[in-house]
C-alpha cells in the first residue's frame, strides 16, 4: 500500500513537471530567423534531414537553426 502511495506521488510529479519544463526550456527562434532557415533548407535538400529532425516537436530553436545554418556555410548569429 505504501509503495503504490510512493509511486503514485511520483508519477503525478513526473507527469506535472515534465511539460511544465519542457515549456520553459524550449524557446522558439524568430520569425525572421525561421524563414531564413526553411529557404535555405529548400534551395538544399541535403539539409532536408537536419530540418526533419529539427521540426519533430514542431518548434525550431536556436541551435538547430544554427546547426542547419552552418551546414550551409552561412553565419549563425544568436538573436
């Protein structure tokens, strides 16, 4: 009884946290910066993968649009 008690404590913890740090870590780039990288990403379709994965959770951050950009050979600044 006391054990399913602990687990249970622990899933709710889990399941309230997770997305909860999930929303304060991951930080969207710009506008301005995601459509800079989704033309680079279709005038080169080697960089298609990269875009792939990047776009999984359905937000692009500031390192993978930095991965992607110096694939490329472009420049990436932070914003």
């Amino acid at each position: 009884m006391l054990f399913g008690t602990v687990l249970g404590i622990v899933a709710v913890v889990f399941l309230t946290a997770w997305p909860l740090w999930k929303w304060l870590t991951v930080k969207p780039v710009s506008p301005a910066l995601y459509e800079r990288t989704k033309a680079l990403v279709e005038k080169n379709p080697r960089l298609k993968p990269a875009w792939d994965k990047a776009m999984e959770d359905g937000v692009l951050t500031w390192p993978e649009a930095k991965e992607i950009l110096e694939s490329a050979g472009e420049k990436a600044e932070p914003e």
